[in-house]
C-alpha cells in the first residue's frame, strides 16, 4: 500500500538549521512564526482563529533515513525510536501543539514554534480540551528528564548530512 499526501503550506521561522533548536514547543513558548497557507486551501482556514491552540502536524524534510533505535536529546541510552519523540523515523512527521495567535487570509500566527523554516505542513487541527486532554500517570524513561526540554537546545544527531556538491 502507497500512502501520499501534499503539504496544505509551509512553516515561516526563525530556524534555518537544525543545530541550536528547541528540541520541544515548550522550549520555544515565546517563539513566533506562521503557516502559509496555500490558495487552494485557504477557505479551510475559515473558523479556526475561535481556537486558542492547534495541532500541527508536518513532515520532517531534513530528515533521511531512520533508525529503529536512537539515543535522544534527553538521554544518554539509546530506545526505541517509538519510545522517543526523535526525528528521525520511519515515516517522518512532526506533530506539536501550538497556541494560535491569529489568522490573516492564508496567514496562521503562532506561537510555540520547534520547527525549521519551510517545512512542509500536512495538517492542522483545533485542540479541543474535552477530546485531547488526558491524565497521564506513566512517562517511560522521560520520568525525571522532560522537565529538561525547556531549555535543552538540538545538536546536529539527527540532521540531514548534505550530498556530495551540496551547500
């Protein structure tokens, strides 16, 4: 089976290169940027500034490959690639939770912003308290790591390695 999908539109950011990054939104709570849109789906945008946070879900597009088991930026062990929220996996998308500033035309303000400029946006979804919430009790090998994430920045482990003649 083939699955395919086209990006909706495309993150603007202040991130050109992976090194240095948030690793997490929580990271990057004050951190703006904005999804264009493209004209054809525009019209879908319709509605969704009566929401104060979205999901974004996007594709990894400096990401190659994958690897079953990683060591992530919080750990020094490796784990499961399923077990982590690293990049570099098996179908690479990126899903985050984002406060919605506003909408303009093809324009979506937000804020939280973990992701590299241009990187293709698959879909974008409200978060709805009432369906998304969740009172967790387990967090795996993330118990007493996560707290990290808000000031822990990415290094190059999972960056895309530039072909030969590239720059």
């Amino acid at each position: 089976m083939k699955i395919t999908y086209s990006p909706i539109g495309y993150f603007r950011t202040q991130y050109t290169d992976i090194k240095g990054m948030p690793i997490q939104p929580i990271g990057a709570d004050t951190v703006e940027g904005i999804i264009e849109v493209l004209p054809e789906f525009q019209n879908g945008l319709q509605d969704l500034e009566g929401f104060s946070h979205v999901f974004v879900l996007y594709h990894l597009h400096q990401i190659e490959g994958y690897d079953l088991l990683v060591k992530p930026f919080l750990d020094t062990k490796r784990h499961g690639i399923f077990a982590t929220r690293s990049p570099k996996r098996p179908n690479p998308l990126g899903l985050s939770v984002m406060r919605l500033k506003g909408v303009s035309g093809s324009s979506v303000f937000l804020e939280g912003i973990d992701v590299l400029d241009q990187t293709p946006v698959i879909d974008i979804k409200p978060y709805v308290a009432d369906f998304d919430r969740c009172d967790a009790d387990r967090f795996g090998w993330f118990e007493g790591k996560s707290e990290h994430a808000v000031h822990h920045r990415s290094d190059e482990r999972f960056a895309r390695k530039p072909a030969a003649g590239e720059e």
